[in-house]
C-alpha cells in the first residue's frame, strides 16, 4: 500500500536523523489503530528504544513530530499511548490513494496464466416452462459477479448454465399449446418466448384444477381426482412419446425451445450476464 510504504521510508529517515542509525524495512512494524484509540495506523516504537536511549513515550514523541513536518503529505497528527505512536492519515493521502486506483482499471487483478486454477460457476438454470422469475434475476447477478471476482483472483472461470428443457413440466406447456394455442407465436402475440410459455404452463395448470375439482365433486378424493385427470395423463403420455423420440413431439419441443431461449437471451442482455457454456 502506498501510505504505508511512505511511512515506513520516512520512519527509516527519522531514526537514522534522530539517533544515526540504519534499520531494516523489517524493523518498522505498522498496524491498524485500535478503535479506542485516535488513529489510523500506529507505529511500535519498542524496537527503538536501543537507539534512542530514551522512554517509549520520549521516543514515540520524537518520531512523530518529525513524521508530521517531514511527511506532511501522509501524516496529518499523531498521538503517543506509551510505547505506540498512532497515525491520523491526511484526508489527501487517501484521495490520492483512491485516484491511483480508479486510474488503473486492473488494480488488484491477478493475471489469468495457462497454470491458473480452473474453476466452474454454474448459475440461473432455468426450467424452459416460464419465464425467468425474481430469484433467478438474484441467482444470476450473484453467480456473475462471483465469476467476476474468481476471475480478477487468478481463475480461470467457465460460467456455465445448466438448463432445464425437458420433463414432465415442459410437456405441460406443450400440451396446453397445443389445445389452446391456435397456433399463436411470439411474432404473432407480440410476447417473448419466454413469457409466451409461460402463458401456457399456466393454462394448463387452470384446466388441471379445473379437472380435478370436477372429479372431487364425482366423489373421488383429491390424490384419486389427480391421478385420473385426463390432462395429467395426456402430459404424461407426450413424456413418454418424447422419451420414445417421437418426431412429432420432439419438433414441437424445440421449436418451443427455441421461443424460450429467444427470451431468456434478451434477460440475460438486459442483465449484462453471459454465459461460456450452456
């Protein structure tokens, strides 16, 4: 740092003017002023003591006054609680310090290097049955600003996203596209894909509901009314038809894929998120 490093070249200046003699960087031991104390950093003075041949508080004194005339540039005051001697660091020093950093886009970056760790961050992984909801907006800012900061440590980062696009829930959409949909696109309805999809897994859900309240009301108990749906078992039976890879359930599936996907990518721009792998 630095402030630190100015210091620690003027205490060496001070003990070699005040008492004649060289020391070592190693001897000048800085550190962060207690919070009960007045102070930014604070200087152990014990090491001196030899060469000063005075008191810890003389000592102390002795420094500080000369860093605050000859590193006024860093030191704004000082005070001495026996042998320490603590550092108010000038308001300009910081500025300064904060400059140096803003001016240097890379500042703390470590450098990615064909030896550098490999890391995976896997984030969003989404469902393609509905748009992407407030927890994935959290999921995705944490995930990409986490790859950012492994990144800026020396990793090398793949960020991946491990997408949901096929199952029973996929199928429900499909399904209700089909029944309900008229053919409707996002060109047609002006939605994206996404939010489209979304539209139909909840058509779907409603006409489930509907279904099985019908059927509680024939008497049936609501897990018997859920299994003898006939919606659920149409979803179920075009699961099956895409597992069996059926081309006709199989186009359907990724032309609504794709509905999805269109979506999700303008999400993700709006983000500022991106992906290596998905």
């Amino acid at each position: 740092m630095k402030i630190e490093n100015e210091i620690i070249s003027s205490v060496i200046a001070a003990v070699k003017e005040l008492y004649g003699q060289d020391v070592p960087e190693k001897m000048v031991a800085l550190q962060k002023t207690k919070s009960n104390f007045e102070g930014n950093l604070t200087l152990v003075v014990f090491p001196f003591l030899k060469m000063s041949k005075k008191k810890p508080e003389d000592t102390a004194q002795e420094i500080g006054e000369y860093l605050k005339k000859n590193c006024a540039n860093v030191i704004a005051d000082f005070n001495v609680v026996k042998g320490f001697l603590n550092l108010s660091i000038a308001p300009a020093a910081w500025v300064g310090l904060l400059n140096t950093i803003n001016a240097d886009p890379k500042f703390g970056e470590k450098p990615v290097t064909e030896n550098s760790p490999l890391v995976m961050i896997e984030y969003s992984s989404p469902n393609t049955n509905k748009p992407l909801h407030l927890g994935h907006v959290r999921n995705n800012l944490l995930g990409w600003s986490l790859a950012q900061i492994m990144e800026a440590n020396g990793n090398k980062v793949i960020k991946t996203n491990i997408v949901n696009d096929r199952g029973i829930h996929i199928c429900k959409s499909m399904l209700a596209w089909l029944k309900w949909g008229n053919g409707e696109t996002p060109e047609t309805s002006g939605k994206k894909g996404d939010h489209l999809i979304g539209d139909f897994y909840v058509a779907f859900d409603k006409h489930y509901k509907a279904e099985v309240k019908e059927l509680e009301e024939k008497g049936m108990t609501k897990e018997e009314a859920e299994a003898a749906s006939p919606l659920m078992q149409e979803a179920r039976e075009m699961l099956r038809r895409w597992e069996a890879g059926d081309e006709e359930v199989r186009s359907l599936w990724r032309t609504m894929n794709s509905w999805v996907y269109a979506g999700f990518d303008e999400t993700y721009k709006r983000l500022g998120v991106d992906f290596d792998k998905i």
